[in-house]
C-alpha cells in the first residue's frame, strides 16, 4: 500500500546565508516496495555545515530533496539483506519515506548506545574530530590545543579528544551559554567567546604557551589570530571553513598573518573524513570507549518536525545548536 510522505527540495539558490522561502516542503506519495527493494520510514536527519556550500555550487540539485544523513526503520522490505524493523543509515535525504536497492544503505548495530549517537560522536562528525586531531593533527599527549567552533559537533568531539589525551585545550564559541558549556561540562581549559572583545587579544592572552595544534573550523578571523600563536612545528588540520560558507564562492575573509608559517614551520593541512576509512575500527574502538565511560560527553539540539529542516540548516550559521543538530521526524 502506497504511504503518503513529505521532502524538503531547494527551490532556490541562496546567496549569503539561506532564508527558508529558498526551501519548501512537497508532499508525494511513495509506492510499494518492487523486488529487491524496501521501504524506509526515516526517524532522524542530520544537519551539517557541509551542507552549505552544495545549496549553492550546483551540487544539490533544485526541485530534489536535500541530500543529507538520516537514520530510519525498515517497514516493507522485498529486499533478501534487509529485514523489517532493521535500524538503518543512509545519504538519501530530508523526506519522511523513501524506497531503497539497497546502494548507499547499511544496517546499524547500535552496540547498545543511542542510534542517534552513530550521526554525531559515534558517527561521521566524530570520525572527522578523531582523524583530524590524531591523524591529521598529529596530536601528541599534553600539547596546547586551540579548536574553533568548539561547542559544534565535530568541535566539541575534537576539543574533548585533545583533553583526554592531556593537553591545554582552548576553544572558542560564540555565547556566553556555549563558552560555559565548554568548561563546566566538559571541562576544556578556557572558553572564548569570540563575539566579546578582540579574538586575537583574547586567544593571546589564553594560549600563554603557544600553540601545538589548532583544529582549523572556522577561517578568516580565527586562522589569522592563531597563526601568530603557533609554536614552531604547530600543525593546523583545517576541517572546515564556516565562516566562508555564506559568502559568493565561499571565500574567507583576508589572513594576514601567514608569515608565521615559515619562521615557526607550521604545517597547514586539509582533510576528509573519507581519509581515514582504514582506520574506522580503531575509532569506534576509542570513542565506544570514551563515552562509555564517560570522558566523551556529548549535547544535541533537536528540532521536532520535517518542517523545521529549513531553519535546523540556516540555524546552524547563526548560532543556535549547541553539539550535534538533528531533526526528528517519528
């Protein structure tokens, strides 16, 4: 039997940050599964900053649901390797059902820890602040550490990361909530809120030794006011760019200060998550165990309703989540 269901499409491309008459929800009907295929009703979508610059390169399509991460369950299935009532993960976008072959789907075994954990610290933002800190970054036990955007969902794993490995951790949000957050729950060494004073004034004032690693999210103001800071042989793994995301062709603001990466030989490198696939294993391993036992700790901010995608996704440039954001659908 045929199920009504509902998408979020882009029907226009923004320039500058996304208003949500660029989105519009559009209700379709899904038919039954056909062999080989089954039916998803979707329970959790991710949001991500990544999502941004897509909306408007060309990337994600217009009159199409938005590509993003979603959990759901297998209602109907034809399919031999997916049974109803499987847990599944998937890239198929912000809709409330969709129908599968299978490609790009796979079963979730949760281990006994929340699904929703496997889109955020058990999943791809996690993976990215644990390769990029380790792998990427180099880290070593007891450094100076400086990550930006660190109440994010890849920040707020990668600042956590550097204080279990016993370095100096700064991190820099942009609430007085945030900053708190930071250090009384997890219990980073100093909180900037970088919308009060003069960032580079502040993180010079906070990174009294230097900096080893500076876990790179955000650009332009933040980059320039590390730079300075950085220890000879500090390394920046640079996981994103979010302060440029809004702009025409994603260009950062100017940094002026790049003259340092030659006298202190700073080594300034990009990534993907998809790096560092060999080492999945490795990671679910150290992050089972951290949350386990409670050194990862862990925030997410819930918007209820598939109707509330569009500003779950513009939310995410002014401010309003703290940790992972997500939007429940069931």
């Amino acid at each position: 039997m045929a199920v009504a269901s509902r998408e979020v499409h882009l029907i226009e491309r923004p320039e500058g940050l996304p208003v949500a008459t660029q989105f519009q929800i559009v209700e379709t009907t899904i038919d039954d599964p056909a062999e080989g295929e089954f039916l998803i009703r979707n329970q959790y979508m991710s949001v991500d900053p990544a999502m941004r610059p897509r909306l408007s390169n060309g990337q994600q399509p217009l009159h199409k649901p938005l590509g993003a991460g979603t959990i759901g369950v297998v209602t109907a299935s034809r399919h031999s390797a997916f049974a109803e009532g499987d847990v599944v993960q998937h890239g198929l976008g912000f809709r409330e059902y969709v129908v599968s072959d299978g490609r790009g789907v796979s079963r979730l075994d949760a281990a006994g820890f929340p699904p929703t954990l496997y889109m955020h610290v058990l999943g791809p933002t996690g993976f990215t602040a644990w390769g990029g800190m380790l792998i990427t970054g180099e880290l070593k036990d007891g450094e100076n550490v400086f990550v930006s955007a660190a109440a994010g969902a890849v920040g707020s794993v990668a600042a956590q990361i550097a204080r279990i490995k016993g370095c100096y951790v700064i991190g820099s949000a942009g609430s007085s909530e945030k900053c708190e957050w930071l250090e009384n729950e997890l219990s980073i060494d100093v909180a900037i809120n970088y919308k009060e004073g003069v960032l580079r004034k502040n993180l010079k004032a906070a990174a009294t030794q230097g900096i080893d690693v500076y876990f790179e999210n955000v650009g332009g103001e933040h980059l320039d006011a590390a730079l300075p800071r950085m220890n000879v042989g500090g390394r920046i793994p640079v996981c994103g760019m979010i302060s440029a995301y809004n702009n025409f062709g994603a260009r950062s603001t100017g940094v002026t200060t790049l003259s340092n990466m030659v006298y202190q030989r700073i080594t300034m490198r990009g990534f993907v998550v998809t790096d560092f696939e060999e080492k999945r294993e490795k990671f679910l391993d150290d992050m089972r165990g951290w949350v386990a036992d409670g050194q990862m700790k862990y925030r997410e901010t819930v918007f209820e309703g598939i109707e509330q995608a569009a500003d779950a996704l513009i939310g995410l440039f002014t401010g309003e989540n703290i940790g992972k954001a997500l939007v429940k659908l069931d």
